[in-house]
C-alpha cells in the first residue's frame, strides 16, 4: 500500500478534503456515469487545477477546452442547460483585425450545442452579420490529464502512473496514459471537418481551422470527445472516426426522448405560480440525470456532481425516501442496487461488516489499486437503518408485498448487523468507530473530521453514538414489526417491539439535557453527552422516539434566532465556539437536513413552523442558478434583500438536495398511503402558491389526480381521477 498525502490538510486518513482552486459558477451535463463541467462560456481554461472536465468512471479524460478567434477568447453571451442534459452556449466575437482589416465586435455569432451520450458532442455553429465575407482562424486548444476524483479533490499521490505521447489521428488527436495498475486510458478528440491538428510540447492539442464566413451563412464544426478504458467495452476507440454530425443529432434526440418518457413516468407538479412550475420541472429532470445505469449492479441515484458522481447508499436511500412523491421507482432500483453490494465480511480496510449497506463505491484507478477503500467502502453508520426504513416506506407506499419477500435476506441482514456488529458495546445504541486506516472519522452524514465537536471545541472520541442514528433505529425496528408480520415471522416481530419499546425509554434518560432542554448531539467513547446544539435531533422528529411535549420543545428551539438563520435551520447553532457558517457542517444549511426536519415537523403537527421552514428554503432557491438548491450553502443570517452565500465547493446538482424540493411539498401537503389508502390531512400550501395539481401520483395499487386549491387562508384537496385499487381519505 503506497503512502498517500492530503495536500489540503495534511492528515493521512482523511478523505473529506478540498481542491486548492474551485470554480465559481459552472455548467453540468451528465449521461450515466460520463459528465463534463465548464465555465457558463463553455471553456476550461487550460491546466485547471479545480473540478472542471469531462469525467467517466471517476477519471477525468478531460482538463482543457478553449475556443479562440484570431487568438482571442470569445465575449460571453449567455447560457442554458435544458432538462439537465443539453446545453446551449452564445458567444460573439471581440473586435479582431485579419490582414488589416478590422472586424467589428458583436458581429460573428458562435452557438454552441452540446450533449453528453456514451461521448461528449459539441457542434459549433458561425453566423457571419458583416455585409462581406470574413477570413478568420478559429482554434481550439484541449488537453487530458487523467487525473483520478480523489486527486482532483485534493489528494496528492506519490506516484502517477506514465503519460504516453499524444497520437495525431486522420480528423483528430488520442491522448493516452497508463496506470500504475497496468490499464491504459484514453481521451480521443475528433472533429468534423477535418482541422490543420499538432501537438504542442507541453502534450496539448491544438485544432485550426482557416473559416470563410460568407454574411448570413452558416457555418458548422463538431467535435466528438470519447473516454478510452482498456478492457472496458463501454469506452473503446473508433466511435468518432466518421459521421459525427449525425451522431450528434442521434445522442440528441436519444437525450430528447428518453427525458421525455422519464417525465412521463413521474408524478406531475403544476401550480399557478411559474417559479414553483420551473422550479419542479428541473428537479424532476435533474433527478433523471443523476440516475445512473451500473451494467454489475443496475440503476441507483448517485450523490451529486462533481464529486460525488458517484453511488453512496446513505444519499441515494434518504434521495429516494424523499422524492416517493415524484416517482416510488426509483427507491424500488436503490434497494435492490444497495443489496446486490451489502456487506459479507469482517474487512476492515473497507469497514465492512456482515449486512451492512455500503457508503460510497468508485471505479477509478486509486480505487483498482486499493489506494482507497472504495471498493465499495461501508464506512456509513446509517446506511443500514435507512435501507429498512425505506423498504417499509415503499411497502406502504405502494403495497408492494412482492418486493418486501424479494428484499425479505438483505433486511434479516441489515438486523444482524444492527444487533452484532452496529452495537459496538452491547448497550443497545449505534455505534460507530473507524477501522480502515483511509476510512472516515465520522460516519454520520456529518462526516467531516471536526464535525462531532464539543461545546469547548474539542473533539469527541469514539466510539460515537449520534442522536438521529438512535431515533433511526428506533423506526427501524418499528418498522420491522409490520414486516416480518408480513413475512409471517410473528417472534422477529415481536423481538424488535420489545427492542424498540427499550431503546425509546432509554433513550429519553440518556439523550435528553434538561439543563439545554434539548437533546444531546451524542453520546461519546466514555458514554457522556456531547452537548452542542446542532439539526441533529430534529431529525429525530418523524421517527417517533420522542413523546409530544419533548417533540415540541426541540422543533421551537430549532428556530431561535441561533438556529434558523432565515434561509433554513443551520447545522450548528452560532452560539456554540466551533461554528462557522462557511464550514462544510458546523453552521452550514444543508436542503436535505431541513427536509428531514421538516417531514418531522409535520408528524409533530407544527404547521405553521413547517411552513415557515418552506417557505424559507423555497425563497432561497430563487438565489442559485436554475433555482436550484445546491448541496449546501453559508449560514450567514438573513438580512434585507441579499439572497443566501453560496458555498464554494457544494455540489450542483445534488441528490438530495434535488429531492427536498418534493420532499418539502410532500410534508407541506400532508399525503401518506396507510393499507392501500391515500390519507390526506390538513394540507397546507407554500407561500405565493394558491394551487397546485398533482398528477400521476402514483400511490397504493393504483393512481391519482389532486388538486389543492386555497380559500380564505385554507387549503382544499379535491380528487380530479383515481385509477386501479386506491382509495383516498381526508383526515380531519
């Protein structure tokens, strides 16, 4: 095992580490398991050192891509990406001077199109508005580094493997490497027509291209891009060779239709406000663009781009528990995907356990070589309680008995690692504590290393037992009950009553700080209470561990001025000495840890805090591009008119930051399934939004149409259609 370096921290078994330059605002396009991230202009400028690039399967075949006219850069016009998988650049040119004669600026217009399927296509089309004919060159520069994800993020590695010399091909340049495991990869660059091609001695290409524009005419160039992996039948040489321009126009009418069908299979949201239609209809889309087609194991919504493009089983079960609203599939091919890979062994490299649910895989060449335990790593403390929690919740979703048999191994798996391995002292709480030398300090979902701090800003030691992993369990095992009734196994049933009955009378006594009034963070190494205020113990709000009057102490303190910053509830309260608003999760919004609140507060029936907290979260999301809520963003305090601080590295899009846009209309509307039957109680509807239409909603054995009309300050529901065996019920 090779000795590896944390150039951000200097920490050797730290993996929550940082590049050392990000980019500001980029643009996403993705297809399985390739994407490309540029500046809005389309350019990545050349020796990138932050995240943009095209990426497959955690390598980055891609590090520079420059259009230049007469050597200029082009003037940014505008950008836009449709349906998260097509993207539409205009640039003009500057003023340039051809053989003495100058060209006015804002006269040559350049629209690029681009969209990633199996390879990444762009076709150039000119457009010259001069009365005359123009002469220009137009280059394009482009360069590969073959640089693995967990270097772009940070890492710095003692060795590479070799970068072998760039081949000149008929129409286009190959750039190769080979890795310290043996495999080659490589970046071809094709083009269409052919261009004057070289290499420059730095080992970048260069494309040139001699242009007559007559006036009004149009011009068009294409370039194909394919990521080459020796052995992988996937990513072979010799797909650009001829043809690109229709194979431009075939990926992207494929893109076309196959979003077009994915939105059809979703559940439909239309309201009389044209921010919250838009803001819906990119999230369903976006949804479809992280999820991801894996040949070995199937489909699975993976984390977030760019740096977690990748399967993680804590985000994509909490993704899919959140957006059952918008299309129950997608939980059904996590679970499956998550038990295809569920632990076996006693690994400790990997943290792996018999029955637990991995936390991250990667398929890059750090990963082959073992330089990482990615392979896939199980260093989530959560992941388990969450495939149980789901797995009950599609099962009351749509009655689906035929899933909870299939899945019927993998969830007596997930309880024996609960009992035997989870519960590290026997005391029957979670545990967590690092085993792999590479592996995570922190296994919650706050899993950076400072993230578990006590009130004096030290650490706690392990092993550690956090709050909301108890309240987990404790629905978990709830949850297990109604299963294995299911299943027939009346004496399992009757077991993980009596643990939860157990857990929940225990948990009160040790969690609960009377001097706070609120529950502790955690329980340390040495069975002490980590005191700090955190959003930790909201989450325990939908689970049920916490009797009524207890439940509504902790949602009121998570809206002091402390904790609610005005854009949603932050991870640490500013209170306390380790916060800091640009932390990754010490005083940080995280979407997703307010949806969870959220779908608490409903369960605890503090409406008008939950509507306070949509509302919040939805008025933030019209700051980011596309009204988009990133991974996370600053917890600065909300003031005037000012929108939210962006945080430089969250990722965008991110699973489930995406999915708690539906997850906070679904505890805003107040929709559960109980036996087949949809109940509707109290539903209340976000502010500036007075109706709302959901259609498709697929839901019991069947489907519905609702419609959610609001009058004099209350919100109707009506049933517009019902389709197959489903019955709904309004709860007063």
């Amino acid at each position: 095992m090779r000795k590896m370096y944390l150039e951000s921290t200097g920490r050797s078994n730290e993996w929550d580490v940082s590049p050392s330059e990000v980019q500001a605002s980029t643009e996403v396009l993705k297809d399985d398991e390739m994407f490309i991230t540029s500046l809005p202009n389309g350019l990545i400028p050349y020796q990138e050192k932050g995240e943009l690039g095209l990426y497959y399967r955690d390598t980055r075949f891609l590090n520079h891509l420059e259009i230049l006219l007469e050597d200029k850069e082009p003037l940014f016009l505008s950008a836009e990406t449709k349906d998260s998988h097509f993207a539409k650049i205009e640039l003009t040119n500057p003023e340039l001077t051809v053989n003495n004669s100058k060209i006015p600026m804002h006269t040559i217009h350049l629209r690029e199109l681009r969209v990633v399927r199996d390879s990444f296509f762009q076709r150039l089309r000119l457009v010259n508005y001069n009365p005359w004919p123009v002469f220009l060159k137009l280059t394009f520069k482009f360069g590969a580094d073959f640089v693995d994800i967990f270097e772009v993020r940070g890492i710095l590695r003692e060795e590479r493997g070799e970068k072998l010399p760039a081949k000149l091909l008929r129409n286009g340049i190959l750039f190769s490497y080979r890795g310290l495991d043996g495999i080659t990869m490589g970046t071809e660059v094709i083009f269409s027509p052919r261009p004057k091609l070289s290499v420059r001695p730095d080992g970048t290409g260069v494309a040139e291209f001699r242009l007559k524009l007559a006036p009004q005419r149009k011009v068009y160039l294409y370039t194909r891009i394919n990521a080459v992996i020796e052995g992988d039948p996937k990513a072979q040489r010799g797909k650009g060779d001829t043809g690109i321009a229709p194979a431009f126009l075939r990926a992207a009418n494929y893109q076309l239709n196959k979003y077009r069908r994915w939105k059809e299979e979703c559940t439909k949201f239309q309201t009389d406000n044209t921010f919250f239609n838009y803001l819906f209809e990119r999230g369903v889309t976006d949804l479809g663009a992280l999820n991801t087609d894996y040949p070995e194991w199937g489909s699975i919504l993976v984390a977030g781009i760019p740096w977690y493009a990748a399967p993680f089983g804590r985000d994509a079960l909490i993704t899919a528990w959140q957006t059952l609203i918008v299309n129950p599939e997608l939980a059904k091919r996590s679970l499956r995907f998550l038990a295809r890979l569920q632990g076996e062994d006693n690994n400790a490299w990997r943290d792996e356990k018999p029955g637990k649910i991995m936390h991250e895989i990667r398929r890059g060449e750090m990963a082959r070589r073992g330089e990482v335990p990615h392979t896939p790593y199980y260093g989530s403390v959560d992941s388990t309680l969450w495939f149980i929690i789901l797995l009950s919740e599609v099962y009351r979703w749509l009655q689906d008995e035929e899933l909870v048999r299939e899945l019927a191994e993998p969830l007596r798996k997930c309880l024996l690692w609960c009992r035997e391995y989870g519960d590290l002292d026997g005391d029957g709480y979670i545990e967590y504590r690092r085993e792999s030398e590479r592996g995570l300090t922190n296994q919650g979902w706050k899993d950076s290393w400072d993230a578990v701090v006590r009130p004096d800003g030290t650490l706690a030691e392990a092993p550690i037992a956090l709050v909301e992993v108890q309240a987990y369990y404790y629905l978990a095992l709830r949850r297990c009950v109604e299963l294995f009734e299911l299943l027939g196994d009346r004496k399992e049933a009757m077991r993980c009553q009596r643990q939860a009955r157990q857990l929940k009378q225990k948990f009160i006594q040790d969690f609960w700080m009377s001097d706070r009034e609120f529950l502790a963070f955690a329980l340390d190494g040495k069975k002490q209470p980590v005191k700090t205020i955190v959003s930790n113990p909201g989450h325990c709000l939908f689970t049920g561990i916490l009797p009524a009057n207890l439940a509504d102490k902790v949602a009121r303190r998570l809206f002091e001025a402390d904790m609610f910053s005005g854009w949603g509830i932050r991870t640490m309260s500013k209170l306390e000495q380790a916060y800091n608003p640009m932390s990754y999760h010490n005083g940080s919004i995280w979407p997703h840890d307010n949806s969870i609140i959220a779908a608490g507060l409903r369960c605890s029936d503090q409406h008008q805090l939950l509507l306070r907290l949509a509302n919040s979260l939805y008025e933030a999301a019209l700051s980011f591009p596309y009204y988009r809520l990133p991974e996370l963003f600053c917890g600065f305090t909300r003031r005037g008119q000012t929108g939210p601080v962006h945080y430089p590295t969250a990722c965008d899009p991110q699973a489930w930051a995406v999915g708690s846009l539906f997850s906070l209309l679904h505890s805003l509307l107040g929709i559960r399934s109980e036996r087949g039957d949809v109940v509707i109680c109290k539903p209340l509807l976000p502010q500036g939004v007075n109706e709302v239409l959901v259609k498709n909603l697929r839901v019991g054995r069947g489907k519905i149409d609702l419609e959610f009309t609001r009058k004099n300050d209350k919100v109707y529901c009506n049933v517009l259609q019902c389709e197959g065996k489903v019955r709904v019920v309004f709860e007063p």
